[in-house]
C-alpha cells in the first residue's frame, strides 16, 4: 500500500558555446540546477482483516489517515566538453568528457520520505574516430561511463511480517566501444551498427528509510 503526493521545483541556468580554430573545434555547455520537492506519505498500519480460516489476511498493510511530510533540497552542476580534430577532409578524431546528475524521483523518494535519498552522479568519458567518403563512412567510439549512488528498492520482512521497501543504493561502471558502418555502392547500402560493452555492478550500500 502507498499514497502520497508531491510537488517539484526546479530553477536552472545553463550555457553552450562552441569556438573554432582553424582544424580545431571546441564545445563547452555548463548547467546548475536547483531543486526543491515537497511532499507527503501516509502512514501505515496492519490490520487483521477478520476472516478465521485463514492467516493471509492477519498483517494487511494499510493507510492509517495519517501523513508524513517530507522535503529534499538539491543544487547541483552539470557540464560537458568536446574537442573535434579534423586531420583532413576525410579523417578527425574527437574526444568529449561530461559529468552529470539525476535527482531522486518519486519512486526513490517516498519509500523512505526522502530520508537518506541521494543524487545520482554520472560521468562520461568517450575518444573516437570517423572517416566519410562518398561510398563509405566509419565511426568509432571506446566509452567509459561511471555511475555513482544509484537507488532501487528492496523489500525486506519487518516487525509482525509485513514488507518493507527500503532504499538501497549501488555504484557502476560500463566501458566499451561503439561502430558504425555505412557503405553505399549504385543502387546498394548496407548499415552495420554494433557495441561492445562492460558493465559492473558494485559497491551496494544500505540506506535505512
């Protein structure tokens, strides 16, 4: 059983830019953003529903009439650059690094009414290549991505044996490489898209909520 309901502000400035010079081309952007998200839960309690033949209904979780109000305040930055070299008219490489965030959502939030609730950090980091021709193009990409305190729920057994959600809160890494091939000969295409990657879970944290 959950009911709750909640209201969500959010004020951001941001700036992108891109300069060039000669072969060379940059691209910058820079975000901050504040956040406020208000809202409240009801409380619950077990009920025994009454019917004697059976234990199923002896802990029903239910609302009570009862709220919890709850708040959680973020600011953060978010920012991202890319260079661009072009060896000549066929050939560049590139190279980007961001570093970004995601704020709890409802589903983070209310299990626990925000309490320890964190925002997601999330940084990217991407080196490649391409090469265009008039019959062929090829893009190459080796990424690395890590993504830090990202929540999801786990149901645990509480007092009198009704479930509990609680938040829970882990790390992760994926690398890997992106291709793509586009070749055209007369009347004849064909487009090859494929990615390898990694991807590691780790470092599982437990929140109490």
């Amino acid at each position: 059983y959950l009911n709750y309901n909640f209201s969500n502000l959010v004020n951001a400035l941001y700036i992108n830019d891109e300069l060039s010079f000669g072969e060379f081309t940059v691209e910058a952007g820079f975000r901050y953003e504040m956040g406020e998200i208000n809202g409240m839960t009801e409380n619950t309690e077990t009920y025994d529903m009454g019917d004697t033949t059976t234990m199923a209904d002896d802990a029903v979780l239910f609302g009570n009439g009862s709220f919890t109000p709850w708040n959680y305040d973020y600011d953060e930055l978010a920012w991202s650059i890319g260079l661009n070299y072009k060896l000549d008219d066929n050939i560049a490489v590139f190279g980007r690094a961001s570093n970004g965030f995601r704020a709890p959502d409802d589903n983070n939030l209310v299990f626990s009414n925000a309490v320890g609730s964190r925002v997601e950090d999330i940084s990217q980091f991407e080196l490649g290549g391409k090469y265009n021709s008039p019959n062929v193009a090829v893009f190459a990409t080796a990424f690395y991505s890590l993504l830090n305190d990202f929540p999801f729920s786990d149901e645990v057994v509480g007092p009198g044996g009704t479930i509990i959600n609680q938040t829970r809160h882990a790390d992760a890494t994926a690398m890997g490489i992106e291709m793509e091939l586009i070749a055209k000969y007369e009347n004849l295409g064909v487009d090859f898209t494929g990615t390898f990657q990694d991807l590691t879970y780790k470092d599982y944290q437990f929140t109490s909520g």
